[in-house]
C-alpha cells in the first residue's frame, strides 16, 4: 500500500514539477534551501512537494519549499527623491544651497544632467514606482484633483504592478518612508481599502505621510495603516526629517542584522522641500550665517547660473531667459519690508533643502558603517518638479490660503510671522522669485509641464561595487519612468508578465544602466520621444527637438477662466534643445513644419498613454465630485469619540447649509472638550466646550477666526448643543464650469441650547475650496493641532459622555437656467 501512494504522489509531484516557478534552486528540500524566479509570474505558483510520502515517517522524506531569494549579487537599492527642488538648488549642479551628501554621491558616482520630471509630485511619484507614463497609471493630475476618466482618477490599475511589489515577490525586504501621494484621497481613512497604500503596493514597510505635503513638526504620520503620533509633548524639538531618518536606519539594521544576506530596496520620499518649509532652528541658523540671499533674487539667478557654467554645465556663451518683469518684480525695486521678509523666506527654505540633504547623509554613512555601502545602488534625484510658485508672488505664512484662492497676502500683514517663520504656528511659503531663481538656468517652475523649468530634474547615481567612472557625467535625455526598468536590469528582476493573474501592460520606460560603462558616456538615449501635459499645458519632446506650449497660466494663479480647448487653443514655441539647451531661443516661425509634426505626435502619445480629455482647470477641480465614503449622503451619526478621519473620506460642510446636533451627558462639576472639528491651526471648525460654555468657531485659514459662544456653562445632565448654519451660495457645481461665484459666500450662523438661541451672527465669507489636508476629522477631542491656540491645546479631550452627534448637510443645487448661464459665461470667458 505505501508503495502504490508513493508512486501516486510522485506522479502527482512530477505532474506540477513541469511548471514550477523556479530558475535555480540551492539545497533543494532542505530547511535552507532558496530559489531565484523566473519573475514571469508574481507570485509565484506554488512548488510542488519534491520528497516522499509513506504511511509512517520512517518511510517518508521531508522536503522544504525553498525561500525565494533575489539573484545573486543582486545589489540593496535605495531610491530616493526629495520635492519641489529645481535644477539650480543643490551645489552639486551649481546651486548655492550646501548639499554635502549629493555631492559626494556624485563624486563616488555619476552625475545625471537630463532627468524628467511631469512638472507636478504624485504624477511623477506614479510613473517613478510603476516605469509608467502618469496618465498611464491614473495620475494626470494629483489625487485631490482626480476625475472619472482613466488617465486622472489616481488609481494605479492592477496590471501596472510597482516595483515595491516586484522586487518583493522576488525575495527583496521593501519599505517606502515619507510622502506618500499615491494613495486615492478617497481611500485614505482606516476604513480603507488599502490596496493602494504603500503596503498594498509591495512595500513591507511604511513610515510617513499620505498626502501631498505635511506639517513637519506635527505630521499626519502612519506607520504602515495605523497612524503615530511620535511628537506627542515634544513642541519645537521633533522633527518629521530627522525621524524618519531615525526610522529608516533603525529599520535597515533589523533587516541586515536578521538576514544579512537579503538585499533590501527602499524608496526614501521626505517632505523636503514641499511646503510647508519645515527646518530647525539649527539649520535656519547655519543658512542665515551664509548670507546667501541677501543681494536678491536677481543676484541669485547671476551667481547660481555662472556656477553651472564653472562647473562645465554649460557654456560660458550660454543664455537663459529674461527675467520675467511681467510677472516678478526685480530685486532693486523692492521695499525694505519686502526684501526682510523674502529673505527671511528663502533662508528657510534654504535651511529645509540642506537639513533634508544632511539627513539623508546620515543613512548614507549608515550605510558604509555596516558596510553595505558598496553594494548598494544609490539612485538620489533632486526634486519630483522644479521648484514651487505655490506661494504667491509674496510668499506666504500659510500654503492652504492659497488653495482657497488667497495668493496675495500683504506684506504688512505676513510680518506678524516674521520670527516664528519656519515654525509650527506657520504652514509657510516663499515668494515668486526665489522660485524662479532656483530653476535657473531654465524658464518656469512646478506645473508647468511644456517648460524646462517645470520638467528638468538632477539626479547622482552612485553604485562603487560596479560604476568606476567616478565623478563622470551623463546628459542624456531620461525620464522617471526609465528608474524601474533600471533596477530592473541590475538586479537581474524580469518585468512579470502577469501579477495575481492579471497580465501586466508593458513598462514605458527604458533601462538606461548601460550608461553606468565610462564606454558609453557618449551613448545615445533610452528612448527618442517623450511627451508631457499638465492641466492643459503640454511639450513633446523629439530627438532634442521640443514643441512646448506657450505659458497660459501662471502657476501662482489656480482660479480663474480656464482654455476649453488645450490642444489647440494654444500659441506653440519650439526649441532645439541640442544647440539651445537652457530653452531661450523659440525658433517656431522658422520651423512651421517641425511644429506640425511634434503637434501630430503628441496627439499619438497622448491617445496611446490616457492623456485625452485634456483639462485646464486646476483649483476648480479640488473641490469637484469624486469617489468617497459620505458620497451621497446628507445626513451622519456618531454615537462615540472617533479620531483620524481623513478631509477627503469624512463629510464635506463647505458651500453648503447644513446642521450640527450633539447630545451630551454633562457631570456634576461641569464639562470641557472637544465635541467635533476638521483641519487645524491653517484652517478648520471646531464645536467645542470651552469653561463649560458651548462654542462654534470658524478658522479661516488662519488670517481670521469667526466665533459663536454661549454666555453660560452647561449645567449637570443631558443637554442638546445644536450649529446650523444657512449658506448663501450657489454651491461647488458652481466650479463645474470654472465658475467662483458659488462658493466662499456668505452665510448666517446660529447656536442653541436645548432648542434655544444662544448666539447668532452672519459670516461674510467662508472657506470655498479646501480645510487643512493634512489634519483630520475628530470626534471627542482634537488630534495635531487645534484650530483656535487661544482657547484650548489639543487633545482637548471632551470630558462630557457623548450619546449622539448628527450631521445633517443641506447642498444647495443649481436650477436648468443657472447652469445655462454658468456654461454660457465660461466659453465667453474662454475665449
């Protein structure tokens, strides 16, 4: 009988041997025994028993699955990319600003002249995890400006595996620490689903931020889903920058001293230089030591420029484009006031760039301490897009204004953050012209995607074990898509065919390693085109040709009339890139046909990567409908505390009407606390129990506070505590058709206790777009920080039992003859 089951199962094992999964096998059967894969299939199929099966131990072999392994040699990789950085901020490529570590990376390594970005973060985030164009993997535009078409509802498809997913399927230990804004808006809450954070991509591990930017002093940090809070009684003194640094290092040494032979692959993303412009004091310090800015913008660009042409970057004859008066003042022209208060701007931000870099430098170093630095393949690029205008033409102590279409705080009005610049009671940004001045020697900045100033990264790639032309320099053309396929190759990873099932569309990008050969320094690029479009603003680039549309909208302006016809209501410039490489010289009269043939293909690329329908609209579409857990819903209960709720899973009160309702259970001795709130500190509301007494207060991004209160405290037992508000407005459709007239309006506010009007006062405007991202909706008290320091410190833990909180939101709908005369009016404007 053991025999005739041996021979069954044998057979049995031999029938599924034909399609094992593996290419070569160490110690088969035994409990060390490993496996490299083909990769074709992710995961893997299971590996057939290969023993023997009696009916007794004593008449059967044991035998092991073996652990799948990377191959051999294959190196640890270490991506990392910082944010918002332009062409000229790091010293490596002539910037005034100190980064010491890039600069030893690139003399251990090789210098990268002519890295692409998409012109804006979680776009090229997308393509540099996926070696897929943006639009490809849903990313057009950020998460918080998705719509209901493939190439911009930011969702990365299941068969756009990342490399995170890749390389752990192929035995790699991946972690991600940092920016993640690749996870939908409206999938962020703990409810989830989590296929589309970090750990539902392939990476391990993750310590950072979900969202585009964050406070670094008091972050919306997670730890892989659940979310930390580090800083907890530790103002001014924890840092997000120097965490995570911590974190990485701490978690490289439980990987290499568990498994010291298992490579590991981490994407090291930190919020630096994203605003808000979050460094120490130390380091603000050390900058404003330098007096690096202090002879101005114009100056900056001069000294910043010369440096490029130095260190060989480009020649001594080369030009740039005029400063452009049109929009940014010159230095000279500058009030005192004005030139203190821009100073004090870009030190901080200086300070943030060289404080992100010395980090950075610190798991580098880490690296050589357990010497893994050898063999690790250290791919640094400076900046997801060219640095960000976000701020306005004056900067401003508080990034969210801005998305609520505030970009012109008064300089009188910004001094009262003078000292504390750079601090947690300020959600900063620096003036125009620092912007401009960073991405020298190229025109335009973050968001624009049709010029260099937008699109032309710098990046080091440093691997001794295998790159011996130390210090040399490559300039040809790449793109963030080409990253994976890199790693790809020399780690000696196949591209699967399929992942659970689903077979995989091809990468986009090429490998460009065989640039690490001094052989092939001169060689030609991975690839002969490339296209790129960011809300309406496009370039195609063609063998050193580029057709790039004329600048439409400056990107300090994110409202306003919008082009209802990008691909052709546009005035085309062209550039030869190879004889012009600093994009100065438009040579579109000269050339009509070229121009027509680029126009042409970037129609091809566009139809073949998702990028049609093109939409010029850009803080409109913040506020615009999209997938979300209260989608639909008009009224919410609570019967507890509940904290962390995300802006774009938890329910939406701007532009409409609508009624809060909180039962409570007052003690004997009276009660405080937080009974609801959203945002934080830049801007937010909060329904609260201050000394007893109930309070409705509004933050309007932290530049005024709108308050209701009663004059009473709330006395033992149960009471009703009700905020309804009536809004004036037409509501966000109104932003359907580009249209700001229905939103921020008016609206009256009216308090009660137990059924009676305690306070009652008219707003006369309100916030129209966004509350604070990165801060959560709270039930019972209030996470991060508060949205009235004056009053109360959070967590302002609410010490009344709360039976029930109802939300009941009332948004106002537009009538057939209102929308017939929004649409009319925006082709007008269009036009």
């Amino acid at each position: 009988m053991s025999k005739l089951l041996g021979a069954i199962i044998a057979a049995l094992g031999m029938a599924l041997v034909l399609s094992g999964p593996a290419d070569a096998q160490e110690n088969t059967g035994a409990p060390n025994a490993t496996t490299t894969l083909n990769g074709l299939q992710l995961p893997p199929p299971p590996v057939p028993f290969g023993g023997e099966i009696g009916t007794n131990t004593a008449e059967s072999t044991q035998w092991w699955p073996p652990r799948v392994v990377p191959p051999e040699e294959a190196p640890n990789v270490l991506l990392i990319i910082t944010d918002d950085s332009g062409w000229g901020i790091p010293s490596t490529f002539g910037g005034v600003i100190p980064t010491p570590t890039m600069d030893g990376l690139a003399a251990d390594g090789l210098r990268f002249t002519s890295m692409h970005s998409t012109s804006l973060c979680s776009p090229t985030r997308a393509a540099l995890i996926t070696g897929r164009n943006h639009h490809n993997v849903g990313f057009g535009v950020i998460s918080e400006q998705s719509t209901g078409f493939p190439g911009y509802n930011s969702i990365i498809s299941e068969d756009k595996a990342t490399v995170g997913r890749i390389l752990l399927d192929n035995g790699y230990n991946t972690s991600w620490f940092g920016k993640d804004h690749n996870t939908p808006a409206f999938e962020a809450s703990q409810a989830g689903p989590f296929d589309q954070w970090p750990t539902g991509m392939g990476f391990e591990y993750f310590y950072g931020f979900v969202g585009g930017d964050a406070n670094q002093w008091q972050p919306n940090l997670f730890r892989n889903t659940t979310q930390i809070y580090p800083f907890d009684n530790a103002k001014g003194e924890w840092n997000l920058i120097t965490a995570m640094a911590d974190d990485a290092i701490d978690w490289i040494t439980r990987m290499h001293q568990t498994n010291p032979s298992n490579p590991f692959f981490i994407k090291y993303a930190p919020g630096a230089t994203h605003a808000p412009h979050h460094p120490t004091k130390e380091w603000v310090e050390k900058i404003e030591a330098m007096h690096l800015f202090d002879d101005g913008w114009n100056k900056l660009q001069e000294t910043i420029f010369q440096n490029q042409k130095n260190l060989g970057y480009f020649s001594q004859d080369a030009k740039i484009t005029p400063w452009p008066t049109d929009y940014i003042k010159d230095w000279d022209s500058l009030t005192d006031d004005e030139k203190k208060l821009f100073i004090k701007q870009v030190n901080v931000f200086a300070a943030y760039s060289a404080y992100s870099d010395h980090e950075i430098g610190r798991i580098i170093q880490f690296l050589k301490d357990i010497g893994e630095y050898d063999n690790t393949l250290i791919i640094y690029i400076n900046g997801d897009n060219g640095t960000s205008a976000e701020g306005g033409l004056l900067g401003t102590p508080n990034e969210v204004a801005y998305f609520n279409g505030i970009n012109a705080i008064p300089v009188e009005e910004q001094m009262k953050w003078y000292d504390v610049w750079g601090t947690e009671e300020t959600y900063n940004h620096m003036a125009v012209g620092w912007t401009w001045a960073f991405d020298t020697p190229f025109p335009w900045m973050k968001q624009i995607a049709s010029q260099l100033g937008g699109i032309r990264q710098n990046m080091t790639v440093t691997w001794p074990a295998k790159i011996t032309d130390k210090g040399g320099r490559r300039d040809q053309f790449l793109h963030v898509i080409d990253v994976v396929p890199t790693i790809l190759e020399v780690t000696g990873i196949s591209a699967p065919q399929s992942v659970d099932g689903i077979t995989q569309a091809p990468m986009d990008g090429k490998s460009f390693a065989y640039l690490f050969d001094p052989a092939n320094a001169d060689a030609a690029p991975p690839r002969d085109t490339q296209y790129f479009e960011m809300m309406g603003q496009w370039g195609l680039w063609h063998d050193d040709w580029f057709l790039a549309t004329k600048v439409n909208r400056p990107p300090w302006i994110a409202f306003g009339p919008t082009n209802q016809d990008p691909l052709n209501n546009q005035t085309f410039e062209l550039y030869n890139l190879k004889d012009d490489p600093t994009q100065a010289n438009d040579i579109a009269a000269a050339h009509p046909d070229m121009v027509q043939k680029l126009r042409e293909m970037f129609i091809m690329e566009a139809t073949r990567y998702q990028v049609f329908p093109l939409d010029a609209s850009v803080g409109e579409r913040v506020a615009a409908p999209r997938p979300n857990i209260t989608a639909g819903r008009d009224e919410f209960v609570y019967t507890r505390p509940m904290v962390g709720l995300p802006q774009g899973d938890s329910p939406m009160l701007l532009n409409s009407s609508y009624t809060i309702t909180a039962e409570i259970d007052v003690p004997e001795g009276g009660a405080e606390g937080m009974i609801l709130t959203s945002g934080g500190r830049f801007a937010g509301y909060g329904f609260y129990l201050l000394g007893g007494r109930p309070v409705f207060l509004w933050n309007l991004v932290d530049l005024e506070r709108i308050k209701w209160e009663g004059k009473d405290a709330l006395g033992r037992g149960k009471h009703t505590v009700e905020f309804d508000f009536v809004y004036d407005g037409l509501g966000a459709e109104t932003l359907a058709f580009n249209d700001m007239s229905g939103v921020g309006r008016s609206g009256t506010g009216t308090l009660k206790v137990d059924g009676k009007v305690v306070d009652s006062r008219k707003m006369d405007k309100t916030i129209p777009i966004i509350l604070q991202w990165d801060e959560s909706f709270d039930i019972g008290s209030d996470t991060l920080t508060g949205v009235n320091d004056a009053d109360y410190t959070p967590p302002f833990k609410l010490t009344a039992k709360l039976d029930k909180l109802t939300i009941k939101v009332d948004r106002p709908q537009l009538s057939e003859a209102d929308r017939k005369k929004l649409a009319t009016a925006a082709h007008r404007a269009s036009d």
